[in-house]
C-alpha cells in the first residue's frame, strides 16, 4: 500500500489523489505564518505584536513566549517560538 492509500469503510484500499492546485492560490498552501516580535502579554494568552502594518493582538495559548520573542503567527494564533528574548 503507498503513503497515499486511503482505506474506505468497505476496506478496501484506494489510491487518494494529491490536492489539485489551480490558477496561482493552491487552497491547501496558500497560508502562510509570518514571523512577529512581541511588545507585550496582555490579558487572556493574547500579546501585541509588531507587524508590518502596525501593532496587532494575537493569541499566544499554544506557545511559551515572552515579550521580545519573536513568534511565527499563522490566522492570529502564535503557532511557534523562533527566537527568545535576550
């Protein structure tokens, strides 16, 4: 069977097909997580960070962070730390 076999509820194995992309937006990859510094932890596992467009509040409840990390920020949810504080 190969990685991208899928047993139906018959089980029976059938061969998955690969996400199609078309035009220029691949709807499965398209998304990307931008790498943010944090000002400050505010309130309810939020922060505001610096992007380019000016301060923003994200949710940080799935990292440890601190304020002068820098998080990677995917749909408003700190999804990782790439580099602590000094």
């Amino acid at each position: 069977m190969t990685p991208d076999a899928v047993i139906p509820p018959a089980g029976r194995p059938s061969t998955a097909m690969a996400a199609d992309c078309h035009g220029d937006v691949c709807i499965t990859c398209s998304d990307v997580a931008v790498a943010v510094r944090i000002r400050e932890l505010v309130a309810g596992r939020l922060a505001v960070v610096d992007t380019d467009s000016g301060p923003e509040e994200v949710s940080v409840a799935l990292v440890d962070a601190a304020a002068g990390d820098v998080v990677l920020v995917h749909a408003k949810e700190a999804i990782a730390v790439v580099e602590k504080a000094q």
